[in-house]
C-alpha cells in the first residue's frame, strides 16, 4: 500500500464562496488541512489524474461567458457522485476525511445523482483546486519537501509533454466537448482525463495479479461444478432417479440416526449396554478361574519339552465346539488325519525355509512354481497365464484389485477408481476398497436367484470403473454367478474380470466331472483376466496358502512391488508379505500331490453330495419345508436358509445350544452352512437338530401369538441380539463398536 499526504490549499485567486462551504461541510475548517491515509496502487493511479483539474482550472479562465454556458449544457455522460453520500458510510473518521474527497469521483448515471445537485458541483469544485504529493508514513519536512519537489517535476513533465504533442488549443477544445455540465440540474463536469481514470492501468503488474486472481478463482469454480455435476450425472445413471432417492434418503437417515445415538444421554445408555454385551463375550472367550494359568512375561529359565508338551495338551484340551465331530460350519477343511501327518513332515523338513530367498531355499522356489502351475491348469488357463501364491484368500483378493487399480492407472491415469461388485461379494472386496481409495459400487442380487443383476452393473460402469467381480460361489449363499453374462460385459466395456472362487476352489473345477451340473466360470470366458483360489479350502492345504491367477503375466506385474534405491539394496517382492513360511508352501505341495485329480474328483463328489441332500432335506422334509426356505439354487458346497414364519437367528441360538456353530447372514436374514469332509460324517445329526429345534421355535411361536405378543417374538440370543436387534439399527455404529470389542477381547491374555 501507498500512502498519501493530501493538501488543500486556497489558491492566489482565492476559492469560490460555494467551495469553501464544500470544505467547511466536510469538516476542512482550517485554512490548511492534512490528511494520511493508506491507499491501493490502483487508487493511486486514479488520485494522480486529479492533478490535471489544476490546469482544467487555469484554462476555465481563458473562457468566454458563452463558452462557459455552452460547457454547462446537460450532458448524459458521466456525473460525480455526492460526498455527502460516502462521508454517511460506515468509515473511520480518517477513511472518511479521505472518502470525502476521493470516493464522490465514482461514476454514476445520472438519474442517481440529480437529487445531490449543489453538493455535486461544490465536490467537484473543490476538487479542482486538490494538490497530491506522496509522501511516506512517517513523513518529515526534508522528505515531504523532496517528495513534493519529485511530484512537480513530474507534474511539469506531464504539462509539457501535453503542449508538444497536442497544443494548447487541442486540450482547450477537447475539455470544451466533454466537460459539459449544468448549475441548474446540479451536475459537475468532468474533464476528458478523468473519464477513463477510473480504469486500472494496462501496464500494471497489480491489474495483472488481480485479473490472474480472478481467472484462478473462476477456473476452480468451473472445475468444482464440472466435477459435482459428473457425480451427480453418474449417479443418476448408474441408480436411476428412484435409486438415488433411496440412497439419499437412507445416507440421511443413517447420519440422522447417529447424531441420536451421539446425544448427551442416549449416548451413555448405549455405552453401557455394548460394554455390557462386550464383558460377556469376554467372559466366552477369555478364560478366567483359578486353575487358569497365564504367562505375561518370558520365564526367567526356558521349560523343558515335557513341560511344553504338557502345557500344549493342556491348551489343546481347553472347552471348544467340537469340529473333529462335524459339528462347526466350514472353517475346518479337513483331509484327513493321514494328510495331516504327512503336512506335519513336510512343515518340519521346511520350517526354516524362506522363499524371499530362492538361492537359499532352491526347493521352496520350486514348489511355490508349480502350485501356480497345477492350479492354472485347473482352471483352463490359456498359454502365457500367470500367478502367485498369497497368505489366503483375502491377500489374493485385495492383490487382485490393486493389480486392477494400478493398470488403470498406468494405461488410463484413472485416478478415483471404482469397482462393481455384488452384495454378496466377499467383504475383502471392501477392505481393498478401504486399503486402496477404491470406490465400492454394490448391486443387488435380487431373489429368487440370488445371482447379481447384470444390467444394473452396466449401468454402473463408467470412465472410473477399474474392475468388475463375480464370485463362483459366493460365501454367504453358495450361488454362482452369471459369469458368461459378465464376461461379456467386460468384454464390450474393456475392463478386467475377476471371478473369486476361494470357496469353490477345489470343487467347481470337478463339478461336471463328479456328476453335478455346473456353469461356466473359468478362463475359457474370454473375459475372464484373473481368479481366486484358495488351497487351503477345499485343496486341504494348511491355512495360509492361496494362489492368485492371470490371463496374461502382464497383468500379475501390475501387483509387484520394487525399489531401487533402499539403502539394503534392490528389494522386489510379489505380493504384500516380504518373509513367508516355506514350510506352509511344502505342505500345500505335498496335499496337492498326495491328493491328485481322482481324490479331488472324489471329495468334491461326497461333499457336494452332502450339501444335496442338506438342501432337499430342507425343501422336502415335512417339518422343514413349511418354515424354511433355501435362498436360490446352489450347485457346490453352501446352503442358506432363511424364513417368513420364524426368527431365523433364534434358530442359529438353538442350534449353538445343541453344539452346532452355524454362520448367521443378514440382508436377508440367514444363516448356512458350508459342508465339508467332517460335516459329511455328521449330516443325519444336523438334519434330526435343526428339525428339533424348528419343532421347538413353532411352538414357541405359537404361545406368543396366543398371549398377543406378536409373531417372531423378541431376539434370546446372542445371535439374535447382534443380527437380530443391533442389525436392524440404520446406523451401524452400535454394531462396530460391538466388532471392535470382539477383536480387542482377542488379544486379552
């Protein structure tokens, strides 16, 4: 900012009567009056152009009385503004003093003016006779002298400059033309100088600066709108008005609701009740008593292996539901106890193993290799497929969508990536979206199949879409989707499929060869480009082994992680682990080989038989088939069941009381149960429960109903009261906290 001394000084010929009262009403009663006061550069500028009314003044002597009433014709150009006016705004008594002044020269038409004629013309009058000098803040007499010397020389210049370029006559005639004005309507001249004064100067870097400030600001609007606008027009293709109502009305219930749950005294009962429920899981899980021991700290002196053995047998021992007696919904995938001992052989002969060290674990390197190998065979892989073995099924997945994310970004610089998924899709799927800043699109898969909707995924896709997901079968209901149809898709879209057939693993490749029917869902899909597999499913490899396949070895490059410049040195790795267990890949190695094609042709026909059977006991048996349901047409391992009259998750509590561990579903209420090697052992005694205890419930029903308690009566369980009760909440955060006590209660020694 610039700061100006402004000096009103009388001149020789004295000022006009109507001037002096300008000066006394803008409270200039002294004969001298200086004013400081800090202004722009743009101001600036505009204030040195009154310097010229000096010499409009000298040359208004020179004039006739006619030329005089010829100048003060009205003229609709341009008019000065009151000073009264501005000294009424809300300034500091300083901007004032300067407002009075300066500001009456803002241009106005003027049918805004002409009820300010006398003020007007005595504004612009006393202007006339302003003299500027520049001086700095703290001024003194050398300075504000040397300072005033610079301005008239300045101003001696400009006059001389003016009379050699255009003559005194030139200017005369110029102000004559354009500075017409009238006493009679009130309004003031305005010299030719002036007219354009008020434009910022087209060599100033400060107009440059504010133009470029203005074009930054306008473009991030542009920018903003266009984005929001994208958004919202995506949005309404890929849901439809109708789905996009529905999404904005339950994301403002949802917020809605968790601003209740957060209220002064809400929030305190709902603390209590998930500390509550939290103490009782720990009571479950944690064991307590006195002939518990616990070891917080290292033994001073190392036990001997008898008391090793001993201690292990004791924790083997510890109360557990029964999954040696088929009694727990798959979590255990057996092969068998000769397996086993030729796994623990294996693991022993390669504990030490590490495979991020191939010349040093040759062997390990090797086995790894051809587990890949075996399993792309298995899935018809075409020439030049590829893949990597991972720590399980979710490290397969989210390896999957990064591999995804980064060649969309590599070879389309998508940088908001999204990916079309279907509800039953595996919740990795939300943990690589999480992970990686991927956006989830869910789509239904509506009853009576279960299978996800394709058109609802090609409405979805768009320039951010990075991958499209099916699942063969999908983990909560057992179904397989319509790959053929989603191949197609991402065929015509360019986009990459993934199939997630951890599940299935070693059962859908044999189906059609174990004597079930199947559906397409491999690499013979053209768009197919990657698939899931987990070994330690249904391949009966220890857990922590899966593989992850690719069409093209292109495409598994896309997942590696490498850096030159460590100071360790060049560090590569395929996956997310750095270190793995070579023992884990020896005993996946030593199953697959041990096991063969037959024996897998053989587990797949018993254990999908199993679920067969499992599933026409259901629909068929009399006491079953009037209460439960199973959702869609399951063709491997998985059947869900569901049901209209009774409280499915009251039905999962009763089972757990028989020492059944069955999975609870939600949306829609369900539970299942996944078959395997022991379950099929125990499947006469599942179907005997589960028709007890749906006898039980009905009759339970009955009785509610009788006492006017309505049908499908409040939650008993502890199943129940999380699916049941917390589940049905709009806001979820009461069941999140309740997960996030489960995981710490884990960790309780």
């Amino acid at each position: 900012m610039s700061f100006f001394r402004i000096t009103l000084i009388r001149s020789a010929i004295g000022l006009p009567r109507k001037t002096q009262g300008v000066l006394k009403a803008l409270g200039l009663r002294k004969r001298l009056a200086t004013v400081f006061h800090p202004v722009s550069p743009q101001v600036a500028g505009q204030i040195m152009k009154i310097k010229e009314l000096v010499a409009v003044s000298e040359v208004e002597k020179s004039l006739t009385a006619s030329e005089m009433r010829e100048m003060r014709k009205p003229d609709p150009g341009f008019y000065i503004e009151s000073p009264k006016v501005i000294s009424r705004a809300r300034l500091s008594r300083r901007q004032k003093d300067y407002a009075g002044m300066f500001k009456p020269l803002m241009l106005h038409d003027s049918r805004f003016t002409t009820r300010h004629q006398g003020p007007v013309q005595r504004g612009q009058d006393a202007i006339a006779k302003a003299w500027v000098t520049e001086v700095p803040r703290n001024p003194n007499r050398k300075m504000a002298q040397a300072s005033t010397q610079r301005m008239k020389g300045w101003f001696t210049a400009t006059r001389q400059e003016q009379r050699e370029e255009e003559g005194e006559q030139a200017k005369k005639d110029n102000i004559t033309k354009s500075c017409k004005a009238t006493h009679d309507m009130g309004t003031s001249r305005m010299p030719v100088s002036l007219r354009n004064g008020f434009s910022v100067p087209r060599g100033s870097s400060s107009s440059l600066l504010a133009l470029g400030t203005d074009v930054l600001r306008n473009l991030i609007f542009f920018f903003f709108l266009l984005r929001w606008t994208r958004k919202a027009v995506l949005k309404l293709k890929g849901r439809g008005i109708f789905g996009t109502a529905v999404d904005t009305y339950l994301s403002i219930r949802r917020t809605l609701y968790g601003l209740f749950l957060r209220a002064p005294g809400v929030r305190s009962q709902v603390q209590k009740q998930v500390q509550e429920a939290i103490t009782k899981l720990e009571g479950k899980l944690v064991p307590q008593g006195p002939g518990v021991s616990r070891y917080l700290t290292l033994p001073k002196e190392g036990w001997t292996a008898d008391q090793v053995r001993a201690e292990l047998e004791n924790l083997d021992g510890m109360k557990h539901t029964r999954w040696e007696d088929g009694l727990v919904s798959g979590a255990v995938y057996h092969g068998g106890s000769d397996l086993i001992k030729l796994q623990s052989e294996a693991f022993e002969k390669f504990i030490v193993a590490n495979p991020i060290h191939p010349d040093v674990f040759p062997g390990v390197r090797k086995m790894e290799a051809e587990i890949v190998a075996m399993v792309l065979a298995m899935y018809n892989a075409p020439s030049g497929a590829a893949g990597v073995m991972t720590s399980g099924g979710t490290e397969s997945i989210l390896m999957a969508c990064l591999s995804a994310r980064q060649k969309a970004y590599q070879e389309r610089r998508v940088t908001e990536p999204e990916m079309i998924l279907p509800e039953s899709a595996h919740a990795a799927f939300l943990k690589a979206g999480t992970y990686f800043g991927i956006k989830i699109h869910l789509v239904a898969c509506p009853a009576p199949s279960y299978s996800v909707h394709i058109p609802s995924i090609s409405r979805l896709i768009n320039s951010n879409t990075i991958l499209l997901v099916g699942s063969a079968p999908s983990f909560a209901h057992g179904i397989i989707d319509d790959i053929t149809a989603l191949s197609r898709l991402a065929l015509r879209k360019s986009l990459p499929l993934h199939v997630d057939c951890c599940l299935g693993s070693f059962l859908v490749p044999f189906l059609s060869r174990a004597g079930f029917p199947s559906a397409p869902f491999d690499f013979t899909l053209k768009g197919v480009t990657s698939i899931s597999c987990d070994t330690h499913k249904y391949g009966f490899a220890p857990k922590g082994t899966s593989t992850l396949l690719y069409r093209t070895a292109s495409l598994r490059t896309y997942q590696y992680f490498v850096t030159a410049n460590w100071s360790g040195g060049v560090y590569a790795s395929p996956s997310i682990a750095g270190s793995r267990p070579g023992s884990l890949i020896a005993s996946c190695w030593v199953s697959l080989m041990s096991q063969g094609e037959n024996g897998y042709i053989s587990a797949c026909h018993s254990i999908v038989g199993a679920a067969k059977k499992f599933e026409a006991a259901v629909r068929e048996h009399p006491c079953l088939s009037g209460d439960l349901s199973v959702l869609g047409y399951p063709l491997v391992s998985v059947v869900a069941l569901s049901s209209k009259t009774l409280n499915i998750y009251d039905i999962a509590d009763a089972m757990s009381a028989k020492g059944w561990s069955l999975s609870a579903l939600q949306n829609p209420p369900a539970i299942h149960v996944a078959v395997t090697v022991p379950i099929v052992g125990a499947l006469d005694r599942l179907v005997a429960d589960l028709v007890a205890v749906v006898e039980a419930e009905r009759e339970l029903e009955r009785v509610r109903i009788a006492e006017g308690k309505g049908a499908k009566g409040g939650a008993r369980g502890d199943t129940a009261a999380l699916y049941g009760v917390a589940g049905s909440l709009p806001n979820k955060s009461v069941v999140i906290q309740l997960a996030g006590g489960f995981l710490d209660t884990l960790y309780k020694a």
